[in-house]
C-alpha cells in the first residue's frame, strides 16, 4: 500500500509529539517539518535521528515550500495563523488535520469549512479527548443526559497564551457537550471568568441549558495547583464520570423501585488517543470517509466558545 505523505507544520510542545506519531505510523510518510523557529526545527530532527533514522523529512522555515512534498497536512501553530496556512493547503486540494480551536473567529472558521466542502477535503479538527477510550466508553453509553459537569484544571503554561482558557481548555468540553445534544439549541447562557495571570481570561465557569432542559456546569482554568480531567453525565437513575488523566471509567446505575445498585469501573492502561486520533486522520483521506471530528463540528463548538467569551467580558466590565 502506498504511505500517505504527510508534512507537520509547527513544532512547539503539541507539534513535536505530532512529528513522532506520524513517524511511526506504517501508512505514513512523513515528508516535510515546518517551523518558524531553527532551533525548533533542529531538537525535533535530532529526535527523529534517534528513534526514528529511516525518516528523512523536509526542514524549512516556511510553509508554502512544502506544497508539493505532501499529500496532506497537520497544522500545530498558534491559532492566529489557523486560517492563512490551513486556507492555503485547502486551496491547493490537501487535506488538513488542524489542532483546535479550528481559527481565530468564526468566520474564518466558516470560510475554512467552505473551502473544504467546495474542494472535497478532509478537515478534521484536534479535539483528542474523542480518542480517549474512556470518552469513547461514554459516548456509546450515554442516551437522555439531565446535567453534565466538566473540570478541566491546568497549572499555568507558558504557552497558548495568545487565546483565553476557553479556547485553549473549555473547547474540549464544549465539543462533548455538543456532541451529545447535536440538535438542540442553547436557551439559556451565563459564563462568569477573570483574567487574573494574563490579559486574557484564566479561569472561566459557564451555565448552559439546551432547550431541551438539559443543563451544562463548565470549569476550565490554567492557573490552578493541581490538573483535573473530570466530565460527568447524569441520567435518570444512572451516573457517569470520566477522567482522562487517571484514564478511568465509573458507571452508577440505580433501581428506582428497590435502590438497589450496579457499578461498572474500568481502567485504560497506557492508552494514546493522540496516536489513535492521527491515525484515524490517515485513514480518512485514504479512505475518503468523513472524520470524526469534521471542521463542520468544530465551526459549532466554536460559535458557543464565543458566546461563552461575549458573556465573561460582559459580566467582567462591572467589575474594572
């Protein structure tokens, strides 16, 4: 079978691990690095010498170089530059793996998931909590949910400074919470924060009720001591709770008439939703089958991480 050619474009912290998945995966080529920074490009070649020495990507400080080197792409930059490098291998017909959130604003959001639609390209955006095994026993499992609860708690970063907690943190959850109520509209929002180490909102707490009744509680904060990776389901008589840094399950299932109770624990060892989230990406544009993660989705959960950030700065302005 003939290995998709694959170029990685931006290799920070999230990139670099990019760079080493690919490599490893046997339908993939990876033809070309991207970065901006040299001494970026040069820790990242020295890595894949080492553990991978048959690989012998393409270096280069710029983007457009590597057009005709690849069949597809995975763009790890900072979010501002989303919407000028994936529209550029958009319109040069290559698929596009880009990490969340999909853009900068939601139209350029709108206008990469047009060009992808008009070209009949993969875009699949990195939501990778999809990916965890844990989530995945979640998904099956869930059917009417009441209320749902995230934290999603970080130490302070010294990167993705250039967007607030909700699009850096708070998105994960977002994109769950979507795809368990994909038809019902948002009735009722209030989203409080504070930016409290940078200029943009640290920690943030939204409340949002689908018309449907269903009711959302959502905590993300980057400032915090200890991480949490926490998403909880309520139904009727039945209560669920994922945690993807313990990489656990834990289903509580209660009968109504006797009280009586069955509980469902289960632990992933060693799972890498990175990895599986990649390779599912491949396989998609060899395939030619929609993503699971597709930019249409993506363009969703970003219109809500907005309306989320419209009402923290509205509720934040009473108190400057």
């Amino acid at each position: 079978m003939k290995r998709l050619r694959i170029g990685v474009v931006g290799v920070g912290h999230l990139g670099r691990y990019h760079v080493l998945k690919f490599a490893s995966l046997p339908e993939v080529e990876l033809t070309a690095v991207v970065d901006i920074n040299e001494k970026q490009l040069t820790r990242i070649k020295k890595e894949l010498e080492k553990e991978f020495p048959k690989c012998k990507p393409v270096f280069t400080t710029f983007y457009k170089e590597i057009k005709d080197l690849v069949d597809a792409v995975s763009i790890v930059t900072p979010t501002f530059a989303h919407y000028e490098i994936g529209s550029f291998f958009l319109s040069s017909g290559k698929p596009v793996f880009m990490e969340k959130p999909i853009a900068s604003s939601v139209e350029q959001a709108e206008a990469l998931v047009e060009l992808a639609e008009k070209k009949d390209l993969v875009l699949q955006v990195g939501y990778v909590e999809r990916f965890h095994p844990a989530v995945k026993k979640l998904r099956s499992l869930v059917k009417n949910p009441l209320f749902i609860e995230a934290h999603r708690l970080s130490n302070f970063p010294n990167r993705n400074l250039d967007i607030d907690v909700i699009l850096d943190l708070m998105i994960h959850d977002i994109d769950l919470v979507l795809s368990f109520k994909k038809e019902q509209k948002v009735e009722f929002l209030h989203a409080v924060g504070a930016p409290v180490f940078t200029e943009l909102p640290d920690i943030v707490n939204a409340r949002i009720v689908f018309e449907d009744g269903t009711t959302c509680n959502l905590t993300a904060s980057r400032i915090s001591i200890k991480r949490q990776r926490r998403f909880r389901v309520f139904e009727v008589g039945c209560y669920m709770l994922v945690d993807t840094l313990a990489n656990t399950f834990y289903r509580l299932e209660v009968n109504k008439k006797n009280r009586s109770y069955t509980e469902d624990k289960e632990y992933f060892e060693s799972p890498d939703p990175l990895k599986d989230e990649l390779k599912s990406f491949v396989l998609c544009v060899i395939q030619n089958k929609k993503p699971e993660v597709s930019g249409k989705e993506a363009l969703n959960s970003l219109r809500l991480a907005f309306q989320i950030k419209g009402e923290v700065e509205k509720n934040l302005r009473r108190f400057v």
